[in-house]
C-alpha cells in the first residue's frame, strides 16, 4: 500500500532502488511512476469484496482477461494516435 499523490494504491512492487519502488497495477498498461520509500504504507494482508472477508488465493489473481484486453486496447489506440500526428 502506497500514496501516490492524493491517493493511495495497492499495486505489485515491480523495481526497487535505494530511494523508490516502481510499482504495477495488474490490469494497467505501464507502470506507476517510482514511489518515495517514505510514501510506502505497508502489505496488504487481506481483502473486503462486497461485505466478504477473501484470502489471499481468493483476491491475488494477478492480471485478467478483461483487464489485459483493456491494456491491449489502450495501448494500440495510443500507438494510431501517435501514428497519425
């Protein structure tokens, strides 16, 4: 868990430096930009969907179907918009 700007995020640590962590949502198209260890909160530990407490197998599915479509999507309407400039 980590604040970035202000919100906070809990995404996967990709990279760590002495200063910073990079970190990844699973459904996103790149990754966040580095975070100050400073701004770093702690592990998530367990998830609340709709009222229901999940375990970790439960919720830590990583990327899906739908979310990698969506990346796909996105970054090839990213490409035909610098294509055409």
């Amino acid at each position: 868990m980590a604040r970035q700007g202000n919100r906070f995020i809990a995404h996967r640590i990709l990279r760590t430096s002495r200063h910073s962590v990079t970190c990844v949502g699973d459904n996103c198209a790149a990754p966040d930009a580095p975070i100050p260890l400073s701004h770093l909160y702690g592990v998530v530990v367990l998830v609340r969907r709709r009222g229901r407490v999940l375990g970790f197998k439960e919720w830590d599915r990583g990327r899906t179907a739908l979310g990698s479509l969506r990346r796909r999507l996105i970054q090839g309407a990213q490409r035909l918009k610098a294509a055409l400039r």
